[in-house]
C-alpha cells in the first residue's frame, strides 16, 4: 500500500528552493542536457520551477547554460570546475 505522502508529494509544487537545489545537485555531478521538459521530468520538478531555477542560477553565476537547437545543457561555470 501507497504512502499517503508519497500521493502528496507528487501534487504539490516542490518550491523555488528545493528546485534550484534539485537543479545545482545535479549539475554538479554532471552536465545536464536535454529539452527543458526532459530535464524537468528527469529531476521531478516542473517546467515552471525548473526555468525559475535556471533563472536564478545562471543568474548567481552559480551555472551556466548554453543553448543550442532544441537541447539546453546546463553545466557548472568553468572556474567552478577548476576549483573541484
């Protein structure tokens, strides 16, 4: 039998937080690349929060993104990867 939180937790919004957190985590395992819908699928969160996300981010100079086509690669900023 299900989790009643589990059914919650799939309805409800994640938040601008927990998406930028889901985002830089996984950036900073690996670069991220796909159609924005992908990668929000890919993180569970939404298209909404996932561009909030980006926003914010790229906006920090926390990652960085490159858009080319259809394909969105988000990954971290260059000096980011010198220092790890």
């Amino acid at each position: 039998m299900p989790s009643h939180l589990t059914d919650i937790a799939t309805l409800a919004p994640v938040g601008p937080v927990i998406a930028e957190g889901r985002v830089f985590d996984a950036v900073a395992r690996r670069d991220l690349a796909g159609t924005l819908d992908e990668i929000a699928d890919a993180l569970g969160i939404t298209y909404a929060e996932l561009r909030a996300a980006i926003d914010e981010l790229v906006g920090i100079g926390w990652v960085s993104l490159d858009l080319r086509s259809d394909t969105l690669t988000l990954s971290l900023p260059e000096d980011a990867r010198v220092a790890s």
